[in-house]
C-alpha cells in the first residue's frame, strides 16, 4: 500500500514507521496477558505512525540483540516493553546494548536518581537499574521519576502497564506525524459476495488501505469495511467509489 | 535455561518449540485487539510446549513469506492466525507458498467442500478460499466445517477468534509434550531486596525457568515469583531451596 501511495505522488504526506519490541517469558509462557501491545498500536495510530511490527520474544541477550538491531535498522523507531528491573531475568540493557555494540556502563544521573529513592544506600539490585549502554539519551517521563532511555532510535520502556502508558504518553508527541483518516463501512453481505468490489476498488484507488474484518455471531452487520488514507481527499473519493459498487440494502451504515 | 537443562541431564525430558505468526493491518494499526496470542500461549503451555516468539505483521506478502521461514527453520512447529478470507488483504496462503517455494493450487478437496457449501455456485472469490499451497496436509477441525491446513511444520489458522480457538484446540494433541510443573511464591518484599536470592537459586539451580513480577498497588503482595521445571523433583528442591533463602516474614503465600 505504501508503494502503491508512493507511485500516485501522495508521498508529501509524511509515513513514520514504528516497531514494538515485547520483551518477557511471562506473556510466551501464558502466564501475564499482554496489555501494551493494544496501547502502543492505538495511541501510535493516533499520532499519524504506522506500528509495522510486534514482537514478543524471551528474556535471552542474543533474541533480543538481534531483534533489537533488526527493527532500528528497518523502522524509523523501535518501542521495548520490559526485562528493565533489578533481577536476574531483567536483560534488555544488555540485550539493547549488544544490538549496538556499546558497552554498559552506570549511567552517573540515573545512579544519583537511585541514591536519591534509597536514601544513600544502594545494592547490586539498585545499581543494575542505572546500568544502561554508554551514549544513552534520558527523556523526562511525565510523573515517572525514572527517565526513558533512548539509544540511537530506541526507547527503552518499562513493562508495567501503568509505567509502559505514562512513558510512552510523554513520549508520543516526539512521534506524531500525519494523522491516518478513516472511514468505516458495515454491510449485510458476506465477504465471498463483496470481494469483487473491493478489488475493483484497490484497482481505482491502489494508494488506499483497505480493510476487510468479517464478525461471526453480530445480528447487526456482517462485514466491517475500513477505508484509510492520509489524505482526506482521496480517502472520500474511495469512500464514494466503494460505496456506489456495494448493493443498496448491504450497506448497513457508515462512519 | 534451556541449554542449562542439557548441561544438567535433564535433557530426557522433550521440549518442543513453536512460533505464533499473526498476520492483520487491523491489530498493528489498533483497530482489533487481538486476543490469539493469548490464548495459544496458555493453551501451548498446558500442553507443555514452549512458546518462543509471537510475531505480528502486515499482510505483506514478502513480509510473512520471511516471517514464516524464518520461524519454521527455527522452531519445531508453527502457527499463523488470520488472512485466509477470500478478499484482497488475506494473502497468508501466497505468503507461507511463498516461505517454501511451493505453486499456489486450487484444492479439489477444499473446492469440493465450498461447491457444496454455495450449493454449486462458486465464484472467484469462494474459489480463493480453496486456492493452498502444493502439497499440504489437511486435518479435521473438530465442529469446523474447513480443515486446517497444514504446510512442513506450519498450521495456518484463521484470525476470527472462535474459528482460531476451535482449530487449535482440535490440533492441540497433536502438540502435547511433557508438562511444565509450577510453583508461585508471593513476596511482599520489594525486587530489589530479594534480587540476590534470586541470583543465587539461579546459581545452585540454573535449569530452573525462574521469574520475578513486580505489581504495582497490589496490598496483597509485591513481587510473584514463578518456579517452572519439566522435572517435578528439581523443581521442588529449588523452591525449597528459595524459601529457605527469602526473609520468613517477605514470603505472603505459595502455591
């Protein structure tokens, strides 16, 4: 779609891409549901970025240095959830610093933070949550008294959903860009029956992304249809076009 | 901690490996929460078989072409969930012929089964339902009319999450493997204080499948600990071994 977007000149509009790094053998193993997915997907949506990717990998160095490295090299930024506290299966710094090749160091501001919380007397533990890779970037993080940890275009985030929201809320105007338009429509009719207006619809408006979310079980419609461009201009003109193939009575509503 | 378990003759015991592969614009871009992961992970986990990625992508075909070799050379089976509709954004099956090489065929036993299903009638879009990769394999899918099918080591399951749910429960003996046993300390001890027993369990058990998991504004307790072993007899010595090491007064309860 996006190459398609290129070809028809809409490329003015700005596309900022964004992978998210899930970091924790709790969530592959069933343990915790994973929350921060669905967050980051609907607030980078609503900053205008295209969420690329999701990963969820185990608490292991190598995984996530490559995985890391992989994402910053192919999106314009990389987001990690957890693996940042003080115990032996907290290994994103070093996974994250391996990805870059960097060596880990006590970062003297976030020691100074630490001293600060335990009033002077700090521990192996206390230490390990200021030992990031050399030539980090902080960014202040709203209520959080602990900064985020930016290095080259990744942010390091917290997997505790409430420290994951508050981090990533103070960070996303960094990420805005131009917004996504969207309009929805649901129909009666089955896919099998619209397919071929879709298509005939991809062919006239290549550049627009287009949706197709069957629901099994809804008296209300059977098929959501959701029509999206970063140009509203064009964004309305498929939306009529689409509108104008599908039968009268299949369109049940639309948004 | 796997390669732990071989060092420590524990190897008797199968582990098998597997990779969920989500394919949908609609959850990267925050329209639809996906809840598959969620179920596969516990449902592979009471099975005994050990989750190693999730990865979720766009329907790309080059990109789930990559995805899908990449995690059916590196686990022992896979999973996809999602883009098997008869529109123009389910392309899974282009992308998993794509992963190994394979043509794109109409499948006389699943066109069989959607002529029956449209009473004869089969447009274009029906006959995409029917169109798999070359020699696949195809199981009964319990109550679900459409099989699952099966392509090397790689089950392409639908995303609606009913239909995802009913395939993989019909496929999950196939998985089953030796069991994880479990055992769950609740601390009311901060992470930081308790890090270093960590670290020596670690040490004196380094098999042992250990995590650490701070919750916040819980009065119950601060961190979970969670003990996991195929081996039921190494997992209640190191528990018995943590419990010694931890505070009296920190350990809230166990399971």
């Amino acid at each position: 779609m996006r190459a398609g977007a290129a070809r028809l000149g809409v490329e003015a509009m700005r596309e900022r891409t964004c992978a998210l790094v899930v970091i924790g053998n709790e969530i592959l193993s069933g343990k915790v549901q994973d929350s921060n997915a669905w967050f980051a997907a609907t607030e980078l949506r609503k900053a205008g970025v295209a969420l690329m990717r999701v990963v969820t990998i185990p608490d292991e160095i190598p995984t996530i240095a490559g995985e890391v490295a992989y994402c910053s090299k192919n999106f314009d930024f990389v987001l990690t959830s957890g693996g940042v506290g003080p115990t032996h299966d907290d290994v994103t710094m070093d996974g994250v610093a391996a990805a870059f090749n960097r060596m880990l160091i006590v970062h003297p501001v976030l020691e100074a933070l630490i001293r600060k919380h335990f009033a002077g007397s700090v521990n192996k533990a206390g230490l390990k949550m200021a030992t990031v890779p050399e030539g980090v970037i902080l960014h202040e993080a709203g209520d959080i008294r602990f900064p985020t940890v930016q290095i080259e275009n990744v942010y390091v985030l917290p997997g505790i959903p409430q420290l994951f929201e508050a981090k990533l809320a103070a960070l996303i105007t960094r990420f805005k860009t131009d917004p996504y338009y969207l309009r929805i429509i649901y129909t009666s009719a089955t896919e099998g029956l619209i397919a071929e207006h879709l298509d005939a619809c991809m062919i006239e408006f290549p550049a627009l992304m287009l949706g197709s979310y069957p629901r099994i079980g809804s008296p209300e419609y059977r098929v959501k249809l959701t029509l999206e461009s970063k140009d509203a201009e064009y964004l309305e003109r498929a939306f009529r076009f689409l509108v104008g193939l599908l039968p009268a009575d299949a369109v049940v509503k639309t948004e």
